[in-house]
C-alpha cells in the first residue's frame, strides 16, 4: 500500500498543525477560511476552529495508526518530542468523529496491548466502527474483551473482522 511509504513525520507535523496559524498569499483570504469553518453555537469562531482542528487531527492520526503500530509508536509517534503525541489521545479528542473504518489486516505486530490503546482512543461520539484484524494472530480474547470495554454509548453499528 502507498499509505505504508508516507512519510511519518508529515503526519506528526499535521498532528500539531493549527488552521487559524496558516497563511495565505491575501491576507484577507485567511479570515475569510476561518469564518467559512463558522462558529459554535455562541457565536465563538475560536472554539469552531478548534474543533476543525482537533478532527484534522484525528483524521492524521487514523492514517498514521498502521505505520506507527509497525513502528511500535502508537502512543509516542514523535521521536524528536517523546511523550508529546499519543494516537488513541489524539483519536479521543475528536467529538465530531461519527464513522472510523480502520484495518490493520494481516499486521502481525497487532497484540492486545494494541487492542487497549485502540479502544481508549475511540472518540465519544463514534455511531458507526468498523475494525479489520484478519490474520491478526495476536490477538486474544482479552483484546477483544478491551474493545468492547472501550466502546462509545452512541455507538450503533460495529463491524469486527478476525478472519485468518
């Protein structure tokens, strides 16, 4: 897959990106973009904005997940910051996450360690899950058993693959 070949540290750096520091060639085409992103229901453009970013975050982060579960970064994806960045803590934050598809078929690394920090990044708000683990060998009873603990009361549909 393409996705295996991204480069790490573009993601990482996307994680800690923040929309309203961005630039633009007009300056006024910059207020113009957060004021499209709108505002929460009492009026603040800032809490919209980072609601924007928190979901830009965790997009990042859904994308970085099978690389880093590779690399043995989930919960610490920054090498040059340790501790700073935590996948399931930045996967968490996002409240406006309704559908998360993730497959992590045939990544042998899969354990049920990686079982428990999935479950505690799932975001509060999810209604649709949809987890692929075929040919995962790894994984136990117990990592399904920390799935199910870790799931979201809103959510309605779940979609689990163990084939293999």
């Amino acid at each position: 897959k393409r996705e295996s070949s991204f480069p790490l540290a573009l993601l990482v750096k996307g994680m800690v990106a923040r929309l309203e520091q961005g630039d633009c060639t007009v300056p006024v085409d910059k207020d113009r973009i957060l004021e499209c992103i709108g505002r929460d229901a009492a009026g603040n453009r800032e809490a919209a904005v980072d609601i924007a970013n928190r979901s830009l975050h965790a997009q990042l982060a859904v994308a970085a997940w099978p690389q880093a579960l590779r690399r043995s970064l989930v919960t610490d994806i920054d090498p040059n910051h340790p501790d700073a960045i935590s996948l399931p803590e930045v996967l968490a934050c996002d409240s406006t996450m309704g559908t998360l598809s993730l497959s992590l078929a045939n990544y042998l690394e899969v354990t049920d360690d990686d079982m428990a920090a999935l479950s505690e990044g799932l975001p509060p708000n999810l209604h649709t899950l949809s987890l692929n683990f075929a040919g995962c060998t790894n994984i136990t009873s117990e990592g399904l058993s920390l799935i199910a603990q870790g799931l979201p009361i809103r959510l309605r549909v779940l979609e689990l693959t163990f084939t293999g």
